[in-house]
C-alpha cells in the first residue's frame, strides 16, 4: 500500500482492472443478445408492438427459457456492478500486479462459469460454486477498502 495519498495513475493493478472489467461488460451484452435470440426463437416477447412484428399479440407472453435469461442477466447486474465499483477503488489502494490479478482473474472466471451454469442448466451446486468463488475477492477488496478508509479517518 502506498505510505502517502491514493494515486490511481500510478496503480500497476489498473490495466488487470480493465482487461477483466471489460471483458464482464462485453459478457453482460452477449447475454442480452441471448436473451433476445432465445425471445425470437421462442416467440415470448415482453412488448406487444413487438409481439405484433412478429405474429400477433398472442406471443405476448413469458417463456420459462427467457426468464432463465433473464434472472442471469439480473445477476449478473447485482455482481458485476459492485465489482467494477470495489475493482476500481482496490486500484487506489496500489496492489502489486499479483495480489490485483488474485481477485480480478477468480470474479472474472467465476463470472463466466455462473453464466454457462445458468444458461447450460448444468447440475447443482456448479452455479453456487462459481457464485462463491466470484464474490470471495468482492469480500477481500470491500474488507482491505474498509480498512484502509478507516486508517485514514
């Protein structure tokens, strides 16, 4: 940790930062494209003028195969987030390269295996598992900020 003043700029974890948070954003799109191919396919629009576009306003209606879409999207949303909030500020901190790809590489890999977990269907307790390995290094960058916030109150 630097003795004195938080300096991003000079933070060598940023670019680790930046290839894994990129990387979740292009995978949070990909989802809801997913989500879209999987509403075409399935003919379960939300919207009726979309509905309409595409056979009538009988296909206005939920599909169990777009809902599951969805809830990954919407965890995806409740994880990625404060990832990317807790990532940037751990920068601040002045991790050495090693520690800062110690917690991106896990969220990120967890991150990706939750998404095939729950999109695959694969048995449980893959999804947990993948859900508990990504948010180990949330707890550990949320715990050293505390710290090092409280340090320097």
């Amino acid at each position: 940790m630097p003795p004195s003043g938080l300096a991003l700029a000079d933070s060598r974890a940023l670019p680790a930062f930046l290839l894994c948070s990129t990387l979740l954003v292009i995978k949070m799109y990909v989802v809801a494209v997913i989500t879209g191919q999987v509403r075409l396919r399935k003919k379960a629009f939300a919207n009726p003028e979309d509905a309409l576009r595409h056979g009538g306003l009988q296909f206005c209606r939920s599909n169990p195969d777009v809902e599951r879409c969805l809830r990954a999207h919407r965890n995806d949303m409740e994880t990625i987030y404060p990832f990317l909030f807790l990532g940037l500020v751990y920068c601040f901190l002045g991790p050495s390269p090693a520690a800062a790809w110690g917690h991106f590489l896990p969220f990120l890999l967890g991150r990706l295996l939750h998404t095939v977990a729950y999109l695959g269907q694969l048995r449980a307790p893959v999804r947990s598992l993948a859900y508990t390995v990504a948010q180990l290094p949330c707890a550990s960058m949320a715990l050293q900020i505390l710290w090092e916030a409280a340090r320097h109150l």
